[in-house]
C-alpha cells in the first residue's frame, strides 16, 4: 500500500511555508496559487468517470463537494459555514462551470477556514466515497494517505487568508488571479466610460479625460468592469450598467474593475489573448498589446521591475571595454516542468535554495551567443545554454544577490521542459549586472526582478 504521495509532498510544503508568513496571505502571495492548484489536483485524483447512454463522462470533484448539505441525513449536522460557502458559489453568476465553482470554492473554504470539512465528510461515507474515488489511484479514496491529507488541511485553517473573495470571474479559465479594484466614486450620470461586451464581459475600449473613472487612471482600457453596486456583471446584458446607473442615481458609484495589467505592466493573461482577438480599429487596445510585447521583448529591465531601492537608477549594462565574465557560486537547479515563465523563477529560486546547502566556486561567460559556466578550480565548462534555450530571468526581492535563469532542452519556443538554474552574485548590484547582460542576448525574457 502506498504510503506517501508527491502531490500531499508539494502540499506540505505550501502549507509549511504560508504558516511561516507573519503577514495576512493575499492573491499576490507566491504560494497561493499552487496551493491551490495542488489542492485542486488531489482533489481530481483518482476521480472514478461516470457511465451513461453517451458512455463514460468525465466528472469533477465540485458535484460531489456541492451535494453534501443536501445529502445529511437528519442526525448528522453539517458545518453551517461550509453550507454558506456551497450556497455562495452556487447563487454566483461568476463561476458558470464545474472547473469555475470547484475554484471559487477552494479559495472561500481556504479562506474561511472548512476546507476538511467536504473532505471528512466523504472519508465517512463509504457508499459516496467508492461511487466517486478509486481506491488505488486516488489519495482521498487511500486509508492511510487521505489521513496524511485530512492533518495537512487542518494545518491550513492555521493560516491567514486574506483573498479578494470576489475576484472569481476568470476561474473558469484560469488559476491566474488578476489585480482587483473596488472603487467608489462620487454621484454622477455618466462614468465616462467606453464598453464593448466581449466573451459576456465588459471591455474598457476607451475612457474620457473628463469622466471620474479617468481620475488617477483608476479605469484604463483594457479593464473589465466586474460588478456595479454589487451585481456581477458577468454575461449582463447590454442594458444592465446604464439601468443599474438609473436605479441609484444621486447615491455614490460602487464600481469593482479587472485590472488590464499587472503592478509590473504585464498584461492579466486571458485579457491578452482578448485584446488580440478584438476590432484592429480599436487602436487603444492594440497600443496596450504592442507596448507589453515591446516591453517583454526589451534588452532593457523597465523602471518597474527595479527593486524598491532601484528606482532612481540607470539600469546597469556593461561597457564595450568589459568582460562579461563574473566569479559566482553556482547553488543548483530545480525542474519546473512544462512552463519556462518568469512567474516560476520565485518558487524555483525558494525551493533550491534549501534543497542545495552546499556551494561550487564557478566563473559564468555571458558570450555572444550562449551562457558558459565553468569549475573555478579546474576551468572544466559544466554547463552551457544558448541564448535560444533560455525563456526567462529573474531574482527575488528577498535573495538580491541572487540570480537565476531558466532554460528549456531545446529551443524555448518549442520545449517541453524546463530547469531552472541558480548562481549567487558577490552583490546585488552584480546580480542586476548579470540580469541585464544576460536580457541583452536574447530578446525575449520576461523579467521577475
């Protein structure tokens, strides 16, 4: 029987270092998502598909999780706060499919703290367990290892979560969470707003300068206008905005908006693939598109993506008369799988970091054309990478004098697996050196500095 199981390993290890966290864990924390994604994993496998005159179909773990306050029998009492959290997710118009719902509700159980209790529940149900989970494939349908999962969820509720419950529209497509603004704004007839209703949402094409949504570029083309006064605005109607408008007119304007872009200028993923798809006339929203791309494609670390205490200077590169050759530790390298993006840097450079304690001497070559690491003591070259292989680049905030790469075993474009490699600098200032020669050769690294 098996006794341990790497998805409850990967779990175990979010968990650990969100109990770490001295401050509330919002959608910007670095573990959020791939908790949630892990979570999310455990809870689909194994799963049994159901048989019907189609044959067999492929089911989801919320069918089962949103039937339980239903199923009670009249002596056994259920969590009324997991009942809440099934009742929020299913009035929700946000969430429209099984994926979306089974999101929204790990993110409110996480939150509110009764993530064990669907899972408990199952775990004494023997008929609803072996009509949903097999035995063999699945952790929670495991005796011993839907134990191991039930102690790490009661870890969880340790945690303080302090997620923007609302920001839940793009869950059917996505774990991606986007930047989420509530705003208010003073009482007025006319937002000064432009909208294109695209994929049953509220596009931002275009925003007057005189309008109060203009103020501070609160509302920017690109956004998404999410709710208004408290109603989703997902899937409405052409007419429901100016209705909504009317029906509180003289009262503050209670506007929640879908950020175009991300604090450092990238644009929110499925809001790309979006503008790509709209009216070419619609110069604004290709402008947005073209400016992120250029900015992505840059041999240059744009101003935001400076450190704090950066914002105020040059972004470093080396003069013709340089070497671009450093004397680094080599710390080790770690294999994030299919997806090369900067956004895997932060947890890749955490995860090597305490797996390798030990350290070699090398010297890195930042040639024309490739990376060339070589032994300090031998001159023995160990690992080299074309410029063509490496995706992304990057450091954290916390690890300054720390710089990473990832690279695909081919061509980045066109791989299918990806490690990330990671040196430390004799300073943080060199590490952004390195950083900025390194962008200099290739160009099309996304930066995470």
């Amino acid at each position: 029987m098996s006794v341990s199981d790497p998805l409850l390993k990967k779990l175990k290890g979010f968990i650990y270092e969100l109990r770490t966290e001295t401050r509330p864990v919002r959608d910007d924390n670095t573990y959020i998502q791939p908790l949630c994604e892990t979570i999310e994993e455990i809870l689909r496998k194994g799963l049994k598909k159901s048989t019907s005159l189609f044959g067999l179909t492929k089911r989801d773990y919320w069918t089962w999780i949103e039937s339980i306050p239903d199923s009670v029998n009249g002596n056994e009492r259920i969590n009324p706060i997991f009942s809440m959290a099934v009742t929020t997710v299913k009035a929700s118009g946000k969430a429209q499919t099984s994926q979306g719902k089974g999101r929204m509700f790990i993110r409110i159980a996480l939150q509110k703290k009764v993530l064990p209790v669907p899972v408990e529940h199952i775990l004494k149900n023997t008929k609803l367990i072996g009509q949903w989970y097999d035995p063999v494939e699945s952790i929670i349908g495991d005796d011993i290892l839907s134990e191991i999962l039930m102690s790490l969820l009661f870890e969880a509720t340790e945690i303080n979560f302090k997620l923007m419950l609302k920001n839940s529209s793009f869950l059917d497509e996505t774990w991606y969470i986007p930047r989420y603004r509530p705003y208010e704004f003073v009482p007025c007839r006319d937002l000064g707003i432009h909208l294109q209703y695209v994929c049953g949402r509220a596009l931002v094409v275009a925003v007057n300068d005189s309008g109060v949504a203009a103020e501070d570029s609160k509302v920017e083309p690109g956004d998404i206008l999410d709710e208004l006064y408290g109603d989703s605005l997902k899937g409405a109607r052409k007419g429901k905005i100016p209705s909504l408008l009317k029906q509180n007119q003289g009262w503050p304007v209670y506007l929640s908006v879908i950020k175009c872009k991300y604090q450092d200028g990238r644009i929110y993923p499925p809001i790309a693939d979006i503008l790509r798809q709209m009216n070419k006339d619609l110069v604004s929203l290709h402008q947005i598109v073209e400016q992120a791309e250029k900015l992505e494609s840059s041999g240059r670390v744009p101003p935001h993506a400076l450190l704090p205490r950066d914002d105020n200077e040059e972004v470093p590169v080396p003069s013709p008369d340089e070497k671009a050759v450093y004397k680094v530790k080599y710390i080790g390298k770690t294999n994030v799988g299919n997806n090369g993006s900067m956004s895997q840097i932060e947890g890749a450079v955490e995860t090597i970091v305490k797996e390798n304690p030990d350290v070699t001497p090398v010297t890195i070559q930042l040639a024309e054309t490739e990376i060339i690491s070589t032994l300090a003591n031998t001159e023995e070259v160990f690992q080299r990478h074309s410029y063509t292989e490496i995706s992304s680049c990057g450091r954290r905030i916390d690890y300054v004098s720390y710089f990473a790469y990832i690279a695909g075993d081919t061509t980045c474009t066109i791989s299918k697996q990806f490690v990330c490699y990671l040196f430390q600098a004799n300073s943080d200032s060199e590490a952004k050196l390195i950083l900025c020669s390194i962008a200099q050769g290739f160009g099309r690294t996304h930066w995470f500095v």
